[in-house]
C-alpha cells in the first residue's frame, strides 16, 4: 500500500501553488495530511468557508494540473516492479478523487488502476488498510510521523519514503514484510 503525493508523484510544489492561488499557504508540517484538519482553522473556524476555499484550490489546482506534467518518483517504479513480481499493491491519499486521478494520469496513466481511497484521513487510511488486508501489510509514506498514525498499533508496518532509489525501497519493503 503507497500514499501517492510525495510518494509515487512529486506534487508538493502544484499543491503549494493551488492553495496559493486562493490565498493559503500551506503549512509544511500539514503536507499530506487532509484539508479537513487545517484549512477550518485558519478560516476561522468556518467549516462552509474552509469547504468553498478548498473548492477553488482545487479548480485551481486542476487547472494547474492541464498545463503542468507531474514527475513520477521513485515510489511509482517500486510499485510497477512490486506488482509484477506478483504483490498486490494499492493506492491511498487524503487528495480529492478528481485531482488525484488527473494528476495519476499526468505523470502515468497506469498508476490510475491501483487507486484504492481518497479524501481520506489518517483514521480513513487505516480503515482502508484493515478492509484491504487485515492480516496486514507494508504502508508506505512520506510522512514519518503521518505514517506511525495511520500503521500503528495495527497488523500494517511503515515504510518512510524519504527519497530512496527504486531498489533501495523494494528492498527495504522486502526486509519489513519480512520481519
């Protein structure tokens, strides 16, 4: 199981625009986290006004999304070879399903097919886990700390993405199930 955003395609730097586009900055300790935890706050508190801002960030960010190609990393190859080695792999995301499926189809358009759940929260990403396998599994995550929420305390086991190569992740994804 992969996150995608920071994990199968580079999308930081599109999202930070869109949000930028409507006037919010995107706190980089909330990178990968849902809209539905931070942007109420910082729209004091208005859950209709957070649910408007983040409806334009994402026109915005489809928009975006048409004259920009989004770059696959190294997440998005493991995950080809994993699977053509026979392992069952899926797709998770607290991104918006329309966003995430244009921006999979950006960098690859065979990555749609593994989709498994989006707009999903930490609480939503380990529901989804448990329905998808629960005898468990190897979670992989760009955020560390969003990661150990999402796995802990459950049969799944984190895998940090933080930029390894291809073969560096497949290994450590190997040595983890293993354990």
């Amino acid at each position: 199981m992969f996150d995608i955003d920071g994990v199968l395609v580079d999308t930081r730097e599109i999202v930070r625009r869109a949000y930028a586009e409507v006037g919010v900055e995107l706190p980089d300790h909330l990178w990968g986290t849902t809209w539905r935890n931070w942007l109420p706050p910082l729209c004091g508190g208005d859950l209709l006004r957070a649910q408007v801002v983040h409806d334009r960030k994402t026109r915005s960010h489809l928009d975006l999304l048409s004259r920009t190609r989004v770059t696959t990393l190294a997440g998005a190859e493991a995950a080809r070879e994993l699977h053509s080695r026979g392992w069952t792999v899926k797709f998770i995301t607290s991104g918006t399903r329309e966003v995430v499926q244009r921006t999979l189809h950006s960098a690859d358009p065979s990555l749609n097919g593994f989709l498994a759940g989006t707009d999903l929260d930490s609480t939503g990403k380990r529901k989804a886990l448990e329905e998808i396998s629960p005898a468990g599994g190897v979670y992989v995550d760009d955020n560390y700390d969003l990661g150990v929420k999402v796995t802990g305390g459950s049969t799944w086991k984190l895998v940090h993405f933080h930029g390894q190569a291809e073969t560096e992740l497949i290994k450590e994804i190997g040595a983890v199930w293993m354990s």
